[in-house]
C-alpha cells in the first residue's frame, strides 16, 4: 500500500563514490508520527535533506502527495508542504514573535506592511497551535522551547503537510517536552505528518506511532510505536546487544587532583561540589541546559563564576581566562568542534601541536619537523587516519579523526586536568569506541584526572568511574561504580 | 566505508608523503610571462640598472608589507600605513633640520611605537574592527601629516644617505627590506608566535579557548606596523630629501595588493612572506614596464586597482573552492 503523504522507495545516495544510503525505503501518512532513529552517520540526516529537496538521491523514487518526482529540488519541497524544524533556532532574535512567524510574507495592505494584520494572524497561529506567548515580545527574549514552537508556528503559516524535526527535544526543559507534544498531538489531529529524528528512546512510545530505524544507510526495522520495546530499538540501531555495563576496570584511589567546592554561576548551575582524582574518569551527566557543559566552561575560565572556590593539586585556583588555565596544566575540550576547536585551514601537525609550542624549542622558536613527530606519534597511538600524513589540513578529516587530533593536543601538552565536553559528538559509532578506551587509557597512564560532561547515557556508562547527575543547574545524585546504570541516570536526570 | 575499515589501512606514518603544487607556482608562472614579455617590448627592460630600480621602487612598500603579512595572516589589516608613513617622514625632516639624525629617527621610532598602540588599543581593547579603526587612523593621520608642514613640503638637509647610499652596489633600502623579509619569514616559520598568528587568523574564536594570548599577540603584531610605517616613511624622506606630506598616499593599498597577491587570505589563516615578496616583484615590474612602454601614469594607477580587484577574487574563488572541498 502506498502511504499517502510522502513514499520514498529505493533511495540510494553516494558521495565522492561512497554509497551512504543503499535504497532505503520511506513512508508517512498524513495525521502520522514517524519516529526515525538509528546512530550518528546512519544516514537518517541524509534521507531527510533527500526529502527537503537539499540534495538530490543518486537514484530512487519520491512520490508526495500522489505525485512522482523525478527530481525535487528546495522549492519544490516547499511548494509541497515539507518543513524542516532543526535543533538549532533560524529565527531572527531582533525581531518580534509575531515578525518571525510571518518572516519575509509580512501581510501588506497597499503595498505597505500592516503591524495590525500581522499581529492578529500571528495570534490566530498561535491560538491554533494552544500556545500563549505574547506576540510583540522579541523573538530573543524567549526561552529556548518557546523559540522552537515560533519555527513550528512559522511552518504552519506556510501551509506545511509534511514536518521534519531534527532531535527538537535536545536543547528543552520537561516542560517545554510537553508542552512540544501537545502541539504535535494538535497537528495530527490536523492532518500533518511528522518525521520525528530523535536519539530518545523513551520519547519513541510516548509520540511515535511508528518507528524505522536506521544503520549504516539501511532500513533495519520498522514498527509501530507501542510496540517497539527499548532492547529490540537498541538492538537494531547498534546492530549488536546493547553494551550492558561493559564498566571500566575501578582504579584504586590515589591522589587527589581536583575539589571544586560550592561553585556557582550567575544563572546556569549553582552550589556545585565534587572531586576528582589522579587517573579517574567522572563524568557529570546531564541534559542540555542543566549546567553540565557550563561548570566545565566555568572552570576552565570562558564563563563567568559567581561563587565558589577550585582546588587544583591542594591549590586555590581562579579561572580567569583560558591561558591562565592551560598554563596551568589544565585541558579543554569543547563541545563545537568546528567553531571552538580546530584550526579549519591548518595542518593537522599544527593542530595537535599547538598548546606544546613552547616545549619543541627555546626562546620562543619551534623546531622544524617536531610537529610531524608529534603527530606521527599520536597518530600511530590513537589511530588517527590522516591520508596526506601530518601537512593534512584538520578540516577535510572525519569528525572521529580530528577529535582524536584535538584530544592528543592536550596529551601532547601533558595536561594534569583534563575538561570534556560532549567529546562523542558528531563522531560515528567505530571512532566513539575508540575514543572511549584512548581517554580511560591515557587517563590511567599519565595520571590525568579527566572530567567529562555528556547528555548522552551510554557515554556515561561506558566511560566513568564515577558519575555525577545534574538537573536545573544542581547535582541530584552520585554513583559510583557498577551502580552507574543506564536506566539510573536517566530516571534521575530528568 | 566504515571507520573501522578506513583505520585498519590506515599506518599514518606510512602515508604517502605528496607535495602538492605550491600555491604561489602560478604566480610565478605570471611574473615570468611578464618579464619576457617587457623583455621583448622594450630594449631598457632587462637591464641591472633598471632591476636595481625596480627593487628600489618596491623596497619602500616591502618594508610595510611585512607586518602586514602577519597582520593579515591573523585576519587583520592596517590600512593606516601610508599616512603613519607621511606622518613619520614630516616628524624626521622637521627634528633633523633642528637636531640632526639621531633625535628625528628616535622621535619616528617613538612615534611609529605609539601609533602602534593605538591601532591595536582600538582592535583588541575596545573591540573595532581593524579595517574600521585603520581607516580613522588613515584618514587622521593624513590630517596631521598636512598639520605638521602646514599643508608644505618640508626641505630636509644632510640626511640622504638612508635613502640612497649602495653599499657593496646593492641599494640601503634593498638591503633592509631584504633583511626585514627574512627575519619575517623566520618568525613566521619558526617561531611560537608565528605560528599562533596563524592560528589566530584561522579560527579567532578556537585560538582564544585554546588559551592563546591573541590580545597580546595582535598587540605586538600592530605595533611592529606601527614601526615598519615610520621606517618607511624615514627612508621615503631620506630619498626625497624633503619630508612631504602626500609621498605615502596609497601605500596601503600597494601593500594589500602584494599580500593579497601573494596569496595571504583575507580570511585569515593563510599565506607567507615569500608570496608577499612574489606579489610585490608583479607590482614592480608592471609600474617598471609601464612606464618603460611611456604608457601615461594614470595607467599604472587603474592597473594597480584591477590587479588589487582580481587578487581578492581570486581568494575568494579559492576559499569557495576550499569550503566545497572540506
């Protein structure tokens, strides 16, 4: 039976001669929820943009709304009712809800804007979808969720049928979670049909009505959605039994490395406590927005403290900046590689070397070709694949390889105190093992007290010797050792 | 391909080591073209008079051209050179007259050091772009450059030898130019802070988490161009024999064009003193031959503009082309 609203069938897709997609098939009917799953790179991204016109499949066939396309490009997906709702907000901050919800159509009489028409219609939207939010507040004044119900709002005034959502949950309170329910449950009931991308498993029995997941470009299970239990979805998505406390060896206690006591910021997390020892793993895990990342962003000098006091090796330290802290034997890993991390134009040699410059000569010169040994090294160690060797500029690697680059740079410049954030993400199943077992290990061999912040579970589970929950800003619970449970922390964070 | 896979093949230290074509290869491809081509055209090109005035005309420009590499090379830019230079070259013919040499090149130096400070307190303290602060800077200082001559020349007596001496045949500007290039081209290479304005210049905002002193190094980096400008203006004014105050008008614009030319990005991140040096050797013999081919001189200044136009294209052609790349 064709689906009704979009049928996708057989859709291959290639890049540089590398298949990614090897004919998946792809159905949604209208009033429907599709939750789509599977890992980083398992081609779920791409099927979607396949669907929004924004690349074109190497073959297949699209069919939406009864008509077969041979080639659909943005416009057309447009003309068509699909919309895309991305996890990172499009709206223009400066500009008012009711502007953005009618952005670039303002409804003009006499060719001019009319402020009286564009705020009742935008009203109307709003009204439409139960939402109360003032409609000459400034986009930028708005939390997060509220933002993204304005991009849904948007959508629905450009007569959208079919609504793309790209993990929307990721960045959003339990609140604002409901709150985006609702208005999905108001849109079934309206007749759009939804593709919902999420790494939530347990957001799959509360919205989907059917589920596909993906792997390695492949369809691998399609079901419906009550039906799908936890185990069989994680099944599917890593194509083997989900890794079940495969724990770390526990290391006995020796030094203490880091106490951080009573740390507070102005907005994001307050009254925070914990240690960290030589050689152990903590990882403070929590959803976006809990103040996980931002404690970490606090001790390393990028965010301002307004309290609170930090112990490195017995020492008071004040972050004040990044290069008070690095000097200082601390490392940072930051969660958007692209923007804070790597050095896009530059070699990988440079980028692995850069915080260990002052160590590969004297009176401030580098010694010709100890950058290439360096990287050589680590790149042997952590398997870092690099084609052209260390003169390879760090952007044209995969996201896994220039991790491994950025996480060697602070190896490289003998870090006691190591500051992760998200350090899995973006990077494909293979290399996140990888990068797993390269932090334990380097953790235990140099002694190094690592503390990671994650929103994601798993990380936790197979990373941490001892694992922090936080949720709204405060450290909820403790575990340490086997107790550090998927379905634990979970149930805790939330 | 899986990751797996692609790892299992992958022995790093075993990877091909390919040189590509360096970037400036076609650069260098034009500047012969060109050369033969004023070769052929007229009989007083190829001569070693004539090459010594070409590196003579371009030596002033090169000496600005050097911290404007690193400048741009950390994704900044001073345009104030040309009036800093005017400025610097009427403070030296004023104090020499008055009180000879080494009070008028002390006075420069000072002056050079604290223009310095004032375009980089704008860029790095209070946050103005360089392009903007540079700007004000230019068209300030042009002001006071006419300000200090009361809008004249100004005659400067005994004090040509910086301009025009030629020891061991080869000319004093030459030399320290050529000098300047290679202490440039070493701190770039070779030094920490060269290569942290490289990376400053390719992710600003990477450089500053990394826990690079970026304030600091642009700092520095401003006032070596601060410096440069007031040698270039004293070495300009040694060679006139007079300090005026419209001698410098445009030097900034021949010192982007050369470093542009030479392949540095205006994005940051990219280029080297060598292409800088290349960039600066087209723009040279272009005005050489053009004026050898008594083509009116209006004609060099719309050649200069076009060759300034094209080599901003074509770096942004190249970024483009990179960016589909990556």
């Amino acid at each position: 039976m064709k689906a009704d609203l979009v049928h996708l069938e057989n859709i291959h897709k290639s890049f540089n001669g590398v298949e990614v997609l090897h004919g998946v098939d792809l159905s949604l009917n209208a009033g429907e929820v599709l939750a789509l799953l599977g890992e980083n790179g398992a081609g779920k991204s791409t099927l979607v943009k396949i669907l929004a016109g924004d690349i074109s499949p190497t073959s297949g066939n699209i069919t939406i709304q009864g008509s077969e396309l041979a080639r659909l490009d943005v416009y057309q997906a447009r003309q068509l009712g699909v919309r895309m709702i991305f996890q990172e907000l499009n709206d223009a901050p400066t500009l008012t809800v009711a502007e953005n919800i009618f952005l670039g159509q303002w409804p003009r009489v006499n060719g001019m804007v009319s402020w009286k028409e564009l705020k009742r219609k935008a009203k109307e939207v709003l009204d439409r979808l139960e939402v109360n939010i003032p409609v000459d507040a400034m986009a930028g004044s708005l939390r997060v969720g509220e933002r993204q119900l304005l991009e849904i709002a948007r959508a629905l005034t450009q007569n959208a049928k079919v609504l793309v959502l790209d993990e929307p949950t990721a960045a959003l309170s339990n609140v604002e979670v409901d709150r985006l329910f609702i208005v999905m449950q108001q849109l079934k009931s309206q007749g759009v049909g939804m593709i919902y991308i999420t790494h939530r498993l347990d957001e799959v029995a509360q919205v989907a009505d059917r589920v596909q997941v993906l792997r390695d470009g492949n369809s691998v299970l399609t079901t419906a959605g009550k039906e799908a239990s936890r185990d069989e979805l994680v099944t599917a998505m890593l194509g083997h039994e989900a890794v079940k406390n495969v724990r770390p060896e526990p290391i006995k206690t020796s030094k203490r490395a880091v106490e951080v006591k009573n740390l507070s910021s102005f907005t994001e997390f307050e009254d925070v406590s914990f240690s960290v020892d030589e050689g152990e793993v903590v990882c403070i895990f929590g959803k976006i927005g809990s103040g996980s990342a931002e404690i970490l962003e606090s001790m390393f000098g990028l965010r301002p403290l307004s309290g609170g006091e930090i112990k490195i090796f017995g020492k008071n330290f004040i972050p004040n900046n990044p290069g008070i802290s690095a000097d200082a034997g601390i490392g940072y890993l930051p969660a958007d590689r692209q923007r804070l991390g790597s050095f896009g134009s530059r070699s990988v040699a440079e980028n692995l070397s850069v915080r260990a410059w002052h160590t590969m000569g004297r009176f401030g010169f580098v010694k010709s070709g100890l950058e290439a040994i360096a990287f050589n090294r680590w790149a042997e160690a952590l398997r870092i694949n690099s084609r052209r060797g260390p003169t390879q500029e760090i952007a044209t690697l995969s996201g896994g390889n220039q991790q491994k680059v950025l996480l060697a740079r602070w190896f490289e410049a003998h870090v006691n105190v190591l500051l992760l954030v998200e350090p899995t993400r973006g990077v494909d199943v293979g290399a996140r093992r990888d990068i797993y077992e390269i932090i334990r290990m380097q953790a235990r061999e140099s002694n190094m007290a690592v503390i990671v912040a994650t929103s994601d579970y798993e990380e936790v589970v197979l990373l941490a010797d001892r694992a922090l929950i936080m949720a709204r800003g405060k450290i909820v619970s403790e575990l340490t050792g086997n107790a550090v449970d998927a379905n634990t922390l979970v149930s805790a964070s939330s | 391909m899986s990751e797996s896979q692609t790892m299992s093949q992958a022995v790093v230290s075993e990877a091909k080591k390919r040189r590509s074509i360096p970037a400036t290869a076609p650069l260098v491809v034009f500047l012969l073209a060109m050369m033969t081509f004023f070769t052929i055209t007229s009989e007083y090109f190829f001569d070693i008079e004539n090459f010594k005035n070409i590196l003579v005309a371009m030596a002033v420009t090169g000496v600005v051209c050097i911290p404007g590499t690193l400048l741009m090379i950390s994704g900044q830019v001073d345009l104030s050179v040309g009036s800093s230079a005017a400025v610097s070259g009427m403070i030296l013919a004023k104090t020499v007259n008055a009180h000879g040499i080494v009070t008028g090149l002390v006075l420069c130096l000072i002056y050079g050091l604290v223009i310095g400070l004032i375009n980089g307190f704008f860029v790095t303290v209070v946050g103005v772009s360089s392009l903007i602060t540079t700007l004000g800077t230019l068209a300030t200082l042009y002001g006071v450059a006419l300000l200090i001559g009361n809008g004249q020349t100004v005659g400067m007596r005994n004090f040509d030898w910086l301009g025009t001496a030629q020891p061991f045949h080869v000319p004093l500007p030459v030399i320290i130019f050529a000098l300047l290039s290679i202490a440039g081209a070493v701190v770039l290479r070779k030094t920490v802070y060269g290569r942290s304005l490289y990376a400053i210049g390719s992710n600003p905002n990477a450089a500053r988490v990394v826990g690079i002193r970026s304030n600091r190094i642009l700092m520095l980096t401003f006032i070596y161009s601060g410096v440069a400008a007031a040698l270039a203006g004293a070495i300009l004014t040694s060679q006139l024999s007079a300090g005026d105050p419209n001698a410098a008008r445009g030097l900034e614009l021949q010192a982007i064009t050369a470093i542009v030319l030479g392949g540095a990005s205006l994005a940051g991140g990219r280029g080297t003193l060598f292409g800088t040096v290349l960039g600066l050797l087209v723009l040279g013999v272009l005005n050489n031959g053009l004026i050898l081919l008594d083509i009116p001189t209006f004609w060099q200044r719309i050649a200069q503009g076009v060759m300034l136009i094209l080599a901003v294209s074509f770096d942004q052609v190249r970024q483009k082309l990179n960016d589909k790349r990556g």
